[in-house]
C-alpha cells in the first residue's frame, strides 16, 4: 500500500461493506436454523420409503448442511473484513500523528514515482515569510519520520494483502457451494496459512535429515494445525504428494543419515498420527490445487520407492498415513478401487506386499509393521463409514466386498507371527461401519440412525460373502458380524423368526454366520445379547398381535441355539470346537446397540439385561468341558432365558393373555408352554436351512 492511498483511504465503503456482510450472517443465521430444526428434523423422522428415503432425505440433508457451510463462511469473511477495516483505519490514525509530528518539526512526506515517498523540508527556511521562524529539526528527526512512515506503511501493507490471501484461500476452499473454514480474525488465518508453508519447507529442504529439535518443532506444528483447515490444504498441496511418500520412506528407516528415526523413535506413532490428520483433513478441501493433489497421489501411489531398507510400493506408505483423520470419501473410494485393482493385478499381493527386506512402516502401536497396505486403508474406512458402504457395495470394476472379506489372500505382518491377522481385522470394522453408519460399535455413547437403503445392502452382500466361506470364516470378523446383525437387530429378528425360510435375508446364510460367529464363547455371548434387544423390544412394541412377540422370541432363541449346537459339535457328543468355551462365563455390558428412534428407549435396556442374565445362568449349568450331547434336548437348555422372556411378555400383555377369548397364554404355564414350543419350531427351522434334518 503506498503512502497516498493510505492518506486519502476513504474507508466508509468498506464499512458499508461490513455492515452488508453483517445483514448477510444474520440472514443465513435464520436459515440455517429453519434448515436444521425445521427442513432436517422433519426429514429425519419421516417415514419415507423407495425414492423419498434415498434422494429427497440425501438432498434436505446436504441442503442443510451447505446453509451451515454458507453461515460460517459469511461470518468469518465479516470478521475478516471487519478486523482488516479496524486496523486500517488505525494505521490512518497513526499516519495522520506522524506527519502532524513531522509538521512541528518543519517536516513533511511527499509520493515519488514507484510508489515510494521522501521526506522533505515543509518550508525551506530561505522562502519563509519576513518574521516567521521555521522549527529547527535535525537530521535524526528526518530519519524518524520516515522510518515511522515506512512502518506504519508495511503494516498496513500486511494488513490489507494478508486479508486478500486469507479470502481468496477460504473461497478456495470450496470449488462449489461453500467453505466450512471458520475463523474469528484473519491473524489466525494468516498464522496458519505461513506455519502450514513453514512446516511443509522443513520437509521439502531438510527431509530426515533433519534435527531432533525441528523435528520435534515439526510435529508441535502439525498437532497445533491438525484441525485446520487452511493449515491442512497449504501443508499438503505446498509439499507434494510425491514428497509426502518420499519423506515417509526416508523417515521410517533407522539408518537415516542423522539417525533421526532412532533418536525420535518413541515419537514417531505420534507424528504420524499427526500427519494422518492433516492429510485427512486436506482431503476435505475442494481448492482445485488439492483435486490435483488427490489425482497424483493416486498415480504415485501405485510406484514404488526406495529406501535404505528396500523398496516399498506408495500403496504401503500412503496407507499408513490413513490411519487416523478424516479423509474425503470420494477420495478413499477411488483409492481403493485403485489399490484393489493394484492387488488383483498382481494376483498374489502377500509376496508383494511381503517381499525381502521388511522396513516397517507403522509406528502407531506394536500390532503390525504396515507393510500390508489394506489394513491402514480399511482402518480410514472404518473412520468414514459413508465411503465404506460405497466400497462394500462397488461391484465394478471389481467386487470389493467379495476381496476383502473372502478372495483376499492375507499375510502375518505382526511382530511376533501370533494373535489375530490385524488386516482381516481391520476388513471386519470397515464391514461393520459399512453396514451400520458407525465407526465403533462399543464407542462411549454411540448413537443408531435408521439404516439407508445402502447399508442394508451391504449388510446383506457381506453376510451373503460370510456365509459362503463356511468354516473357512476369518475368525478376525467374527465380532463384528456379530455386531452387525445386532444393528440391524429387527431386520434379523424378522428373518430368523419367519414360520417362512424365504425372507429378505436369507435365513441360510443367517444359520451358517451364526453357527460361525458361535464358534467362539464370547463372540456367541455378544451376538445373542445383542439379539436380546430387537427381541426384547419387539415384546415391548407389538400391540396389534401381541401372541405373534412371544412367538417370534421363542423361534429367534432357538435358532441360535442351532447354531450354538452346530458350532460346538461337529458331531454328538465331540470336544468343543474351540477352547474359548472352556472358561468362566462373564456378563459385559454391550453398549450403544439401541437405534434411538426405537419408541422403548431405556426400557429395552433393562429387558436386555435381566434376560442376559438369565442366559449365562444356562450357560454356566451346562457347558463344561464338553457341549450339550444330545441334540433333541439343544433348545430346552435354555429354560431361564426363555422363561424370562415369557415372563417379561406376560408383564406386558397381562389383561391380553387373561382375556378369556385367548386361551394358552396363562401365567406361569401357558406362556412357558408357547414360548418353549416356539423355541422348538426355530430349533427345527435352523436345522432345516442347515440341510441337517
């Protein structure tokens, strides 16, 4: 800025401006509100179906959500502007002061050619009228001046240039629609925009030749800026995605030139999540230059690079960098079409993936050393479940589902070649988020919505896949197939209880994933606590047919109890199939598997939890060493849970079951009768959909 447009700044309009802006956010404040308590609310508790329950909810959803977007983004530009608008006006201020300073002492400022300015004499002391005396002022004073002008001239420079920058980055942001950036002054906004370039030419320059102590101011600055945004999208797009891989490779090697990755060891789990965060995060960003980043990440991602360890694919690095942070989700689906497409093309990825030298490329946790890049990739899936379920449900070019839960050939990549293959777990938590909406099923406070059309389909592509691998189910997977089918509790209830073997979900491929997930004692323990719920609350709910609740409780229990059965017996009489049967039974609470918009709320809870404690009481009396011999006694076993059940019905349905025009359901007999005979039927449906019969 130079010194006569500061001079002569008018800055009314620019306060006009403001107060526009101002009118702007309070408008978009209102609509904002109607959108989210009224249009989303609304939207949310309809009972919508077909078409409605997809694209009109899907679109009043993000309508919503771009009225927030346009919200905060006008605020932050009226606070921008505001603060730029203040600090001019003081610069003016301090502008005026000078020269008035300059003045007393025979001072004045002048604009040159160039933009420049000099410092000249008010009135030459030769041309000063007869008996007026000039102000005497000595060379120092001359100097003052224009270095208090040049000062207060660079900050108002800085002023109104770092404001243009911080606008045009925030409008940048979203290549359509609007920002979700939000800022309260544009120092904040400038700070982060120079640390994100700082951070990314530390990198750039030093790489892992680096000292501990930029390191670790490396790291400070990427924990400060992990959630924000324009720190995010300048961090990534200023460094690269070529010199993002490279710098990982080199870092993650002990033998660095200056040791670095031995020296920070114990905080390398804690960069990397760092750097996961910002990435993600940049991810989120629509600026065209970071659309360019994500489209070279995805060709450098498929090339290998060299470290002092060998050679490692991008694949392997880049996924370890998506461990934690929220990364778009149509990036994470183009990724991995790419790096399954990658997987089948080498037919045998574990020799790939695996090859001679092993560096480790993981440093969050000792579980495994992130040389298989799908467990870091399924592990960002199950961070954002709305691209899971895209995944799980792309068939083209190629049957995602299908690889990652049966084709894929896993490989041991822990240290110590025990315990549970970490990528077959990692697929079995991206399959649950996928199906369900929801990262982690035992998440303190986790909240159920009603399932979308997609997830019920990738609920019902992954059980169909499960069942097909028979007893070659990853055992990996079997808790959260287990936590499935308790998210989607009513719509198994439903199947498992039909007097019809035809049903949305198959009731086979139901009878083998449960025979599966029974395999194990505490994995059996949480799929039929969690199946309490859809019964318990079916029992609560149904009014119109009460009988048909006590009926369906009886069925569901006792095809899962074929299923314990089948899974404990190869043949009457056997040792158990796995040794986890032969411990102590313990009740656990499984928490946050009740949809909120069930009408029951708590009270299923407490249903819940007197019948588990019913089961396990079963549980405890019966299995020993060896399971229950003889088959035609398998659902009678569970004698407690059943007449705990019936127990709570009759609480529910008294004045019903006394109703003299429905004979059969007395208390402590005919309900007993009924719910064991029920118990009986589904024993014998999930012996027939087994072909045992």
């Amino acid at each position: 800025m130079d010194f006569e447009t500061l001079r002569q700044g008018d800055f009314s309009q620019l306060g006009q401006a403001i107060t526009a802006w101002k009118g702007v956010v309070d408008k978009l404040g209102t609509l904002e509100t109607d959108a989210r308590d009224n249009l989303k609310a609304k939207a949310d508790k309809a009972n919508w179906a077909g078409v409605n329950a997809t694209v009109s909810r899907e679109f009043i959803t993000k309508t919503a959500g771009e009225f927030s977007d346009a919200h905060t983004q006008a605020k932050t530009i009226h606070s921008i502007l505001n603060d730029t608008r203040d600090e001019l006006v003081s610069y003016k201020e301090q502008l005026d002061q000078a020269l008035e300073r300059g003045r007393k002492k025979n001072l004045t400022v002048a604009q040159i050619g160039g933009g420049g300015f000099t410092v000249t004499m008010l009135i030459h002391p030769d041309r000063a009228a007869k008996g007026h005396e000039v102000p005497d002022h000595s060379p120092q004073d001359a100097d003052h001046l224009r270095d208090d002008v040049q000062l207060i001239l660079n900050r108002a420079t800085e002023s109104d240039t770092t404001a243009a920058t911080v606008l045009r980055a925030i409008v940048d942001q979203a290549e359509v629609g609007f920002s979700g950036a939000s800022y309260t002054d544009r120092d904040t906004a400038i700070d982060a925009l120079r640390k994100a370039e700082e951070a990314a030419k530390l990198i750039k320059e030093k790489g892992d030749e680096m000292s501990p102590e930029e390191f670790q101011k490396l790291n400070g600055l990427l924990s400060s800026f992990k959630n924000d945004p324009l720190f995010q999208e300048k961090f990534a797009t200023q460094l690269g995605p070529k010199a993002t891989l490279e710098f990982w490779a080199d870092l993650s090697s002990p033998d660095s030139p200056k040791g670095l990755a031995r020296t920070q060891l114990d905080h390398l789990g804690e960069f990397q999540k760092n750097l996961g965060y910002v990435l993600g995060g940049a991810t989120q960003s629509d600026s065209p230059a970071m659309r360019q980043w994500e489209n070279d990440m995805l060709k450098f991602s498929g090339e290998r690079y060299n470290t002092r360890q060998g050679d490692v694919w991008g694949f392997q690095i880049m996924s370890n960098l998506m461990r934690t942070g929220d990364y778009d989700d149509q990036f994470l689906n183009k990724y991995g079409n790419e790096l399954v497409a990658k997987e089948k093309e080498m037919r045998l990825p574990d020799h790939f993936w695996n090859q001679q030298p092993k560096p480790k490329l993981n440093f969050i946790g000792d579980e495994d050393f992130g040389r298989d890049p799908m467990t870091g990739f399924l592990t960002a899936l199950s961070n954002s479940p709305d691209a899971s379920t895209d995944f799980f449900n792309t068939k083209e070019p190629q049957d995602n589902a299908q690889w990652v839960l049966k084709d894929r050939p896993y490989f041991d990549d822990s240290p110590l070649n025990d315990g549970p293959n970490e990528g077959k777990d990692a697929a079995g938590k991206a399959m649950f988020a996928a199906v369900s909406g929801v990262s982690d099923p035992e998440a303190p406070g986790t909240k159920y919505e009603e399932h979308t059309p997609e997830q019920r389909e990738a609920m019902k592509r992954s059980l169909g896949i499960l069942a097909s691998t028979g007893n070659d189910f990853p055992s990996e997977m079997r808790d959260s197939m287990a936590y499935a089918m308790g998210n989607h509790g009513d719509w198994v209830h439903e199947a498992m209880s039909s007097p019809l073997v035809e049903h949305e979900l198959d009731a086979g491929q139901l009878m083998e994933v449960s025979k599966q997930i029974s395999r194990n004692r505490d994995d059996y323990q949480t799929l039929t606590q969690v199946m309490h719920q859809p019964i318990v609350a079916d029992i609560l709910t149904e009014n119109a047919h009460p009988e048909d609740s006590l009926d369906r409780a009886g069925r569901t229990i006792g095809f899962l109890e074929e299923a314990r059965y089948q899974a404990t017996n190869t043949d009457k009489g056997e040792a158990l199939a796995d040794a986890s049967w032969d411990k102590t039974w313990r009740y656990h609470i499984v928490g946050g598997l009740l949809t909120p918009w069930h009408p029951v709320g708590d009270a299923v809870q407490r249903g819940v939890d007197v019948i588990t404690a019913k089961m396990l009481e079963d549980e405890q009396n019966r299995i020993n060493a060896q399971a229950t011999s003889d088959h035609t006694l398998t659902y009678a076993n569970r004698s407690k849970e059943l007449q705990s059940l019936a127990d709570l019905w009759y609480q529910e349905n008294k004045d019903w079951a006394e109703d003299p025009t429905h004979e059969g359901f007395s208390k402590g007999h005919g309900v007993y009768k009924q719910i064991e005979e029920s118990s009986n039927d589904g024993n014998k449906k999930a012996e027939g959909v087994a072909g045992i019969q």
